[in-house]
C-alpha cells in the first residue's frame, strides 16, 4: 500500500516535469538532467503538502494510467503555452538573418535541441536574461502551483475555448516575430532598393557580392541601435507568459 503523500507528489511532479521540460528557459542543453529533474522534485515536494491527498489503492490499473497520461498531458499544455513566445524569438532571430546574409553561420542553440542562426541566439539570451532580471520565474511557478488549484489532479478536459485560444495563441508566432525583427526587415529593404538602383546605374558593378558585408555591418550596426526597442518588446511579452498560462489553465476544465 503506498503512502497516499507519496502518491500525490508522485502525480503533482509528473505535472511539474512535463512542464518543465517544455519551457527553454528550465530545459535547455546546458542544464543537466538531473538539475531538472531536482527542479521539478522540489518544485512538487512544495506544491504537495497544499494538494489534497490523494490514493490510487482503489483505482484499477488502467484508471491510474490515464490520470497519469492527463497530468503530463495538462502539463505538456502549459509549457507550450509559455514556450510560445520563444518559438517567436526563433523567427525573429531568422528573420534577421536572413536580412542580414548570417544563415549560413548556424550555431547550437543551448535553449534548443537544434541549430538556431546566431541572432536567434542572441534574442534567447536577451529573453533569458529579461525573464530572471523581471522575477517572472516567481509567476511562473506561481501559475504551476494555481493550476492545481483550478485543475486538481485527475480532473479536467481539453475545451473548444481552451483550443480556440491555442490556435490564437500559435497564430501569433509570426506577427510577434515580424514585431521584433521589423527595424532590421526595414532597413534590409532600403539596401536592396539602394542596390537595385546601383545595379541599373553602374552595371560593372557585382550587387550580389558587393552587398553582403554592407548588408552585415548596417544589420548588426541597426540590431545594436534597436537593442533596446526589442528588449522592451521582449519584456512586454514575458510578462504575459503568467497571465497566458492562468488563462489557459482556466479554460482547461
């Protein structure tokens, strides 16, 4: 017979887990497994106390599967939620690179499973940085532990309002990624006029090659310029990462 405590941090850390493992800023490639999963442990030996006990004694085998397949499932829902923005940031950071000719330059992106150019790096550094600086990982946890206050353990279903919002939610990816890069997609434009025009003018000219470092240096001379428009921009998103994931968890019912 198992201890229904252990029993419910069992079922709060498979929650916690999967939302953990979703989120960039908990699982990126830098952070050991084994941080992560101590995150989520503790994380769960906080929240249990505050959760009503719970035993699966009674429950047949395949009834303790499926409230455990809904927990990490609620929890996957969760961090996708608050992943969202930094599928944005990826876009935003090829974007510009692609304005700025630095997608051939990919590079490991320690947030990610895959290779990311390198300004999409640098917009996840910036929004790592921001999210800790901001204290946001205090609502962050906050919001895991408040779902377990609207969505006990075992309980809840996927509504059509909850998948409205998420198709909302995702559709935004690209109007927020061309809000960041938009400064150097602009100035990107204005070069490749510039030098259309120079082609037709002086047809001795390469365009083609002639533009590349031109178009390098005015790009990360206008990202160095814009660094604090986009960090502002940034910031403003972070902070509706909480307020996305209570929303969420609400409509999950």
């Amino acid at each position: 017979m198992i201890p229904e405590i252990f029993t419910t941090w069992l079922l709060v850390m498979l929650r916690v887990t999967a939302v953990i493992m979703i989120v960039p800023i908990f699982s990126g490639r830098g952070i050991p497994v084994k941080v992560r999963i101590a995150l989520a442990g503790f994380t769960a030996a906080v929240i249990a106390p505050t959760v009503p006990a719970i035993s699966l004694d009674a429950l047949p085998f395949i009834q303790v599967m499926i409230v455990m397949t809904s927990e990490v499932t609620f929890g996957i829902l969760i961090g996708f939620v608050a992943r969202i923005f930094f599928y944005a940031l990826d876009l935003a950071g090829s974007l510009i690179g692609t304005q700025m000719g630095l997608m051939m330059s990919a590079d490991i992106n320690p947030y990610q499973q895959e290779q990311s150019s390198l300004p999409s790096i640098l917009l996840y550094h910036l929004a790592v940085f921001l999210f800790f600086s901001l204290n946001l990982h205090h609502w962050f946890f906050f919001g895991v532990y408040q779902s377990y206050n609207t969505v006990p353990i075992g309980t809840g279903s996927i509504t059509k309002e909850l998948t409205e919002n998420l198709i909302g939610w995702t559709g935004s990816i690209f109007l927020i990624g061309v809000q960041i890069a938009g400064p150097i997609v602009a100035i990107s434009f204005v070069l490749l006029l510039v030098f259309s025009f120079l082609g037709r003018a002086v047809p001795q000219m390469n365009v083609f090659s002639e533009s590349f470092s031109v178009r390098i240096i005015v790009g990360l001379t206008m990202f160095g310029i814009t660094c604090d428009l986009m960090a502002d921009q940034i910031s403003n998103y972070l902070r509706g990462i909480p307020k996305d994931m209570v929303h969420a968890i609400n409509l999950f019912q």
